[in-house]
C-alpha cells in the first residue's frame, strides 16, 4: 500500500511539472505552420511528397546551410531566431475534411499560416477559412485557375502556374507541331480528365484555350480510382482526335497509358497536366510504354543545370522521399514555403496582414523556381510561374518547347504500340 | 457492330474479374451473414504479396497468385478467429464495425510499409500480351483472368454442393444449432469458411498486378462493387453473384462508351438500387 501512495506521489510530482515545461516550450520563439496535404487516400503519394518538401524548406529555414544557395540558408531562422514548427494535417483529398482540418488548425492548434492543399478542390474551401481568420494561405501545387480569379482574397498565394496559363502553352504546342513537323496536320482535340475541380477546371481551360483553333471532338471526364478505364479509351479510340489533353494523376494515368496500349491506340500527340505524367515514380514504373508523352514541367532532375541550386536542396528532400527526387508539383511546396519565410524576414514582423501586404509588393529571389523569381498579382498568383513542356524519351524528361530552351526534337507522331 | 463486340467483350471481361472478387464475400455473407468491410484490403494486401513475390524473386504473378491466395486464407482464418469469433451472437453492427476497423488498420499498415507509391510488375508472362479475333482485341491477361474466375467460382460451387464440408457448411448457414446437434464443428466451418473467402479474393488479387498497379487504396472501388454483385445476386448465392458480376460489368461497359464514361458507375448503382426496389432479396436470392 505505501509503495501505491509513493507511486502516486511520483507521478502527481511529475504531472506537476509538465505545465512549467510546456510553459517554457510555449515562450520558445516558434512561428507554428499548418500543412493541409492528401496524406491518405487515392493522390496521398503527391501529398506525402509535398509534406517532405515543406519539411525540407523549414530545416533550410531553421538551420544554417551555406552550402545552399536559396535565400535564408545562411541563418539560422527567422527575425532574429523564431524557428518554424510545423503541424500537419490530412485532408484524405476531400474538401470538407481539408476544409474541417483548416478550422483546427486555425482554431485549436493556433497556427499562424496554412500551407497546401494539392488538391483544388480542397485548396479552394480551405484557403476560404484562412482568409476569414485573415491567415496567410501559401499554395504550391493546386492549378485550378479559378483559385487566383478570386480577387477578394487578400491571404492567399499560388507559386505554379495554372491550367489556364497550361491549355494556352499545349494549344501552342500544337500549332508549333503543325507548322514545323511535315505532315502534322493536327485538327481535332480529345480531353480526358478526372471529375473533380481540378480535372473540370482543366478541362473547362482546355477548351476555352483551343477555341477557333482546334476541334474538341472528345471530352470524357471519368471517375478518379476507377477499376478501370475501358469505356473511356474505347471512346477517345473512337473519336480518334490528333491530340489529347490529359488531366489525370496518379495511378489512373498508369491505368490509362496501360489501357491505351491494350485497345492499341494512341493520338499523334498527347499533353499531360500534372503529377500523373510528371511523376517521376510512375514514369519509371511505366518503362517504355510511358514514352512519347508530352506534359508540363517545371521541375524534372534533367532541369538541373538550369536551376543549379536545386542539387542541395534536393538532398535534403530526397533524405525524406526514400531517394525519390522532387517533380514539378512538390518542389511548388518548398518555393511556397521559403518564399513565405522571406517575406517575414523582409516585413520584420509576425502580423499576417503587413506580411501579406510585403508578398504583394515585392518579387521574391527563387532559386528553385524556373523563372528564378515570384511575384503575385491580385488574387496571389505568381505572375513569373513558369513550365517548359518536355517529352518523356528513353526515361527522362527532355525539354521540347519552347524551343530555346529546348535540349532535343520531339518525337512525332507517337509511334503507334506495335512499331516501337 | 465491331464497337459493340469490343464493349460487349470488355464488359464480359471485367464483370468475371468482379465476379472473382465477390464469390469470397458472398461465401461469408451467405453461410455468416457477416458483411466483411475488409474485402478491398483483402485485394490490396494480396496484390502486394504478388508484387513483392515478382520483384523481389522474380516469381509470376500466375504462380504467385496462389500464394497470395494463401496468404489470405491465413488472414482470413486469423479475422475469424481473432475478431469475427468474438462478435457471433451479437448484433450484426458489432461484425460490421470491426472489420471497418479492420479495413482502416490493413490499409494503413500497407501505407506506413509500403508507402503510398504505385507500383507496377513489368515483364510478366502474360504482360501487355493482345491477339486480334477478327476486328475485336483480346487482352490476354484479362481473358486468363476470365477463366480463372470461372474455374475458381466451379469450384466454390462443387464444394458447397458436393462435398461433405459443403453439406455442412449449407446446414451450418441454414441454422447453426441444428448443426451442432447433428455434430459439425461450426466453429471450424465459419472459421475455414472465412479462410476459403478470403483464398478466392486473395487468388483474384494475386493475378491483378499484372495489369493494374498496386498501391494502399487499389481495393476500394473492388470492394465496393463486390458487394453490389452480392446483394443484387441474392446474399449468399454463388450463380447470383457470378450473373450479378456479369450484368454490372457489361452494364458499366455499354453504360460508359454509349452513354458517357462518366455516367458507367451511375448506371451500375442504379441497376442495383432499381433491383433492390423491385426484388429486395437479390436475382437468385429466396
């Protein structure tokens, strides 16, 4: 019995002395971030790929790396020793749940901005919390270009570039093949593309962007995680377009690349919006059969020696990503991150308010960015947000367009699946 | 006339893959009337064994399906024995929620190992492979999937019908108490019962990575339309779910290319609530 008494004594002692440490954690000069990814569900590969690249940022950012040739690698944190915590939370790739983790993140954990969603679709109803309780809304990946129409939004800000800026560049693409390569003549236009926000808003660009130009002859939404995608190839197989805009991610392009060699077809030419394409993993997975594909990229590791200073931050990433190097997609999520960092540094103050007014006002340095620099217009877009399109040839990612900044010729037409 | 051949055919060809998905379910359904909400892990985590076995010892997944298969057969035996035991005689809610659970814990130990990466067997014997019947394409890998699911399901079906173990597992399904008194062991029936279940989906998983890629939430939508070939063949008929199967697979295909590819799965949901309306108790169900 008195060893009971003395055990409870001990652990009320202990108990005890838990508020003092939490008190002394509390006065530590943390500035807490709140990150909303897709870390379950059918896209949580994007999403665990972001997180590590937000990670990746903030050890840059709380650390001494001279070695590191993006802004803030020299100090160790911010105004003049706040480190940055990060709180993370899953929103399984749906809006309400996205929606529900940014009120607790807001409300219950305190954090001071939010950073995310991947998803437009949750991107969309999360940053509408941030920016009621005027909290900063960083967004790396999502395209939805209707996310940046809204010019009310005083909190929010994207680094990459949309789907509206995308359809433009692939429209261009095309009329470039048709006046350069002998025979192109690339009339029709098919779309393929996931029913959710960002499929929709791709496609909804798609055509506003090919308008007068080319013919859509084929627009098939299809369910995302899909058994399959039969009827949907069977479709675009039997419109046969000359081109095809693709807006599908993840494991459904797998699905789709698999299933259109199986039904033996491929249009002359196909653009790829996104991480299907863009994955670096699912390209490898693919083998040959991922080839010829064309798609947006404004990161792939064959752009190295455009953008030099990647190479140690990429360390760093990989280190989180069992060695899987950034894609267009996760490397938005690091620019985010240390472009917000930079505007805190450069506002010398913690108001979301006056640090949002300096992220309007300036053009940020961005190593890590193809263009070098970001600067938002109203609505927070990142005006300088910039993509080369590459085709995937022998495995990796060669630029093709536009053409000075081109490393080789495009293959085209895509060679049909027999004759490879 | 070509198109509605090809539609016909793929629509044949996935609805078989269904089948073979959901015979496993309606064997539990039928003799436990346990729903199993683990069934789409039961996929996933067969379709893993199947990968690893392929890329780690270079084992097809046409010789590796069998171990998949066995693989589930022991977890199946192990939910049984494990959780499924502890829920007989309550009510049907409690089996319910614990193979949730059990879904949730499968699905996210798979994420935490294997990461949510895809993952694709590349070289398989049966690979890409196509033959040409006239205008129509035959995919070989789902056509040997075909088969396999009508040898598979033949064989469900001659062991319930024919065999002693079948008998037992009938009278078992019909009124576990009787059975008992005429001696059967209905511990060991619903346990090896939950193990055979789990063989046929795990088998039917074993051959998918062939040409499907393999990542934590692959067996979702599986899952999902196992138990809408279920309960639209009639809770625990094995002819039901197999006709089921087909006339979703065949429904989804004719749906998806003549209607729209977005309208497939709306079609196959209302068939199913249009059925359920019509005849509650599914096409062979009595």
């Amino acid at each position: 019995m008195r060893f009971w008494i003395v055990a409870a004594v001990a652990v009320t002692l202990m108990l005890g002395a838990a508020p003092g440490q939490s008190l002394a954690q509390s006065q530590e000069k943390v500035i807490k971030i709140g990150t909303i990814f897709p870390l379950t569900g059918p896209v949580a590969l994007a999403g665990q790929r972001c997180k590590a690249a937000v990670e990746t940022a903030v050890e840059i950012i709380n650390n001494k790396h001279p070695n590191i040739k993006v802004p803030l690698a020299n100090q160790a944190g911010l105004l003049g020793g706040y480190k940055i915590v990060l709180v993370h939370a899953d929103s399984q790739g749906k809006p309400d749940v996205g929606k529900a983790e940014a009120e607790r993140l807001i409300n219950q954990e305190g954090v001071w901005a939010l950073i995310g969603a991947y998803n437009s679709s949750v991107s969309g109803p999360a940053s509408l919390v941030a920016e009621r309780a005027k909290k900063i809304f960083m967004c790396g990946a999502s395209s939805a270009a209707s996310l940046t129409q809204r010019k009310e939004m005083k909190y929010f800000f994207r680094t990459a570039s949309t789907d509206e800026i995308e359809s433009q560049e692939f429209v261009e693409v095309l009329e470039w093949l048709n006046k350069t390569q002998k025979n192109a003549n690339i009339k029709t236009l098919g779309i393929i593309y996931e029913n959710s926000v960002f499929g929709k808003n791709a496609a909804q660009q798609a055509m506003k962007a090919a308008a007068g130009k080319f013919q859509v002859v084929a627009d098939v939404p299809f369910n995302p995680g899909a058994t399959n995608l039969d009827s949907e190839i069977q479709t675009l197989k039997g419109k046969n377009p000359d081109a095809l805009f693709g807006a599908v991610l993840g494991a459904d392009y797998a699905l789709m690349v698999k299933t259109m060699k199986k039904m033996n077809w491929v249009p002359k030419v196909s653009l790829n919006y996104c991480s299907g394409y863009q994955d670096p993993v699912i390209a490898k997975q693919l083998g040959p059969d991922a080839n010829y594909f064309m798609g947006s990229t404004a990161y792939s590791p064959e752009f190295q020696s455009m953008m030099p200073a990647v190479a140690e931050v990429e360390k760093i990433f990989k280190s989180k990503t069992g060695g899987v190097p950034y894609d267009s997609d996760s490397i938005q999520e690091t620019i985010a991150m240390l472009v917000l960092a930079q505007a805190i540094e450069k506002s010398k103050s913690l108001d979301p308010t006056v640090v949002a007014e300096t992220l309007h006002a300036n053009t940020w340095p961005s190593p890590l960015s193809l263009s070098g620099k970001v600067a938002f217009v109203p609505g927070g877009q990142n005006k300088y947000a910039l993509s080369l399109i590459t085709q995937l040839q022998g495995g990796k990612y060669k630029k093709i367009f536009p053409v000075e900044k081109a490393d080789t010729k495009p293959v085209f037409p895509i060679p049909p699946w027999d004759k490879r | 006339m070509d198109t509605l051949l090809q539609v016909l055919l793929d629509g044949i060809l996935n609805g078989m893959l269904y089948a073979l998905v959901a015979v496993g379910l309606c064997l539990i359904w039928g003799v436990m009337d346990v729903i199993n909400f683990a069934h789409g892990e039961y996929v996933m985590i067969s379709m893993y064994v199947t990968y690893w076995l392929g890329f780690l010892a270079n084992v097809d997944p046409l010789v590796s399906m069998f171990a998949g298969g066995l693989f589930i057969f022991i977890l199946g035996a192990l939910t049984y024995q494990l959780i499924i035991k502890y829920t007989v005689g309550k009510p049907p809610l409690s089996a319910l929620l614990a193979t949730f659970g059990l879904a949730m814990l499968l699905k996210n130990l798979c994420l935490n190992w294997f990461t949510p990466n895809y993952r694709i067997l590349s070289d398989t014997w049966l690979g890409d492979r196509t033959f040409q019947l006239g205008a129509i394409i035959v995919p070989v890998p789902q056509l040997v999937t075909a088969v396999l699911a009508l040898v598979m399901i033949g064989l469900v079906f001659f062991m319930v019908r024919r065999t002693r173990f079948g008998w037992a597992v009938q009278a078992t399904a019909m009124d576990k108490e009787a059975a008992e008194l005429m001696g059967i062991n209905t511990e060991r029936i619903y346990l090896l019962v939950f193990g055979i279940g789990g063989a046929t989906v795990g088998i039917a998983g074993g051959i998918m990575p062939t040409y499907l890629a393999v990542h934590p939430e692959v067996g979702t939508m599986f899952s999902l339309i196992a138990f809408i070939c279920v309960a639209m063949g009639g809770f625990g008929s094995i002819p039901g779910a197999l006709v089921a199967a087909l006339l979703v697979g065949v429904v989804e295909a004719l749906a998806g290319y003549y209607i729209a590819p977005v309208f497939k799965y709306v079609a196959v949901f209302g068939l199913y609530l249009a059925l359920v309306l019509l005849r509650p108790k599914g096409i062979f169900g009595w």
